[in-house]
C-alpha cells in the first residue's frame, strides 16, 4: 500500500512540475501511450477473443481515461495539487455507481461510509478553495 502512495505522490509532484512547461494535451498523449504499452503487455499474460462487446468496452475505458487523464493536468495546472488530489477519491464513487448499475453489485456498509466520507471532504475542499478566491477588480 506504501508503495501506491508514494506512487501517487510522485505523480502529483511531477505533474506539477511538468504542467509549467508541457500542454495538458501532451502530458496525456504520453500517459496514453504509456498506458497502451504496458496494456499491450499484460495483454500477453491474459488474451481474450476481441468480441464486439468487448471492443465497445476497451473503446469506453480508452475514452474515459483520456478525458480524465486531461481534466485532471488542465486541474493541477490551474491549482494546488492538494485540491486536485482531493478529488481523485471521486473515482471510488463513481467506480461503486458504475459497478452497480452495470453488474447490480450493491455497496456494503462501509463503502457507503466511506463514500459519504470522501464526499463531504470533497464538498469541504471546494467551499474553502471558493472563498479563498478574490474577484477580479479593476488594478488588482
């Protein structure tokens, strides 16, 4: 588990850092290519026949990561890390949403916790970064 968190602390740091030079777009243009080689080689350990279904779902998760993958290097370009990090915890929400409306998989106890959790600080930290922001003025 320390090892996914310092991983994702680097992350954050270096997105940062490159996010002052580099487009979004060719942040996630890297991302994407390194995503798709190291898929390209998992894939070697557990093929599976490329069915329609299965096509439309790669396709989905392709796009939806793309799309993420910008949004969140447009975000850390434009604000702290520490907002942007907040909201990573979003996708455990979504991912719940997902995995039960597509495999009727219902929630436990603590994940509907943990969730609400996750969603209040997410709520904290915007109403905070919303008061922190002072309108724009004439000379300011």
């Amino acid at each position: 588990m320390q090892v996914f968190v310092a991983c994702f602390s680097v992350n954050m740091v270096w997105s940062r850092v490159l996010t002052r030079t580099e487009h979004p777009e060719s942040l996630a243009f890297f991302s994407g290519l390194v995503t798709t080689a190291a898929g390209f080689a998992l894939m070697m350990l557990h093929a599976e026949p490329l069915t329609a279904r299965l096509t439309a779902g790669l396709f989905a998760m392709g796009l939806f990561c793309a799309l993420g993958t910008l949004c969140f290097y447009v975000a850390v370009k434009h604000t702290t890390g520490a907002n942007v990090s907040q909201y990573h915890y979003t996708q455990l929400i979504t991912g719940t949403l997902v995995s039960y409306l597509i495999w009727h998989n219902k929630p436990g106890a603590y994940v509907v916790m943990g969730g609400l959790l996750i969603l209040a600080s997410g709520l904290y930290v915007a109403v905070g970064a919303a008061q922190d922001v002072l309108p724009l003025t004439e000379g300011n």
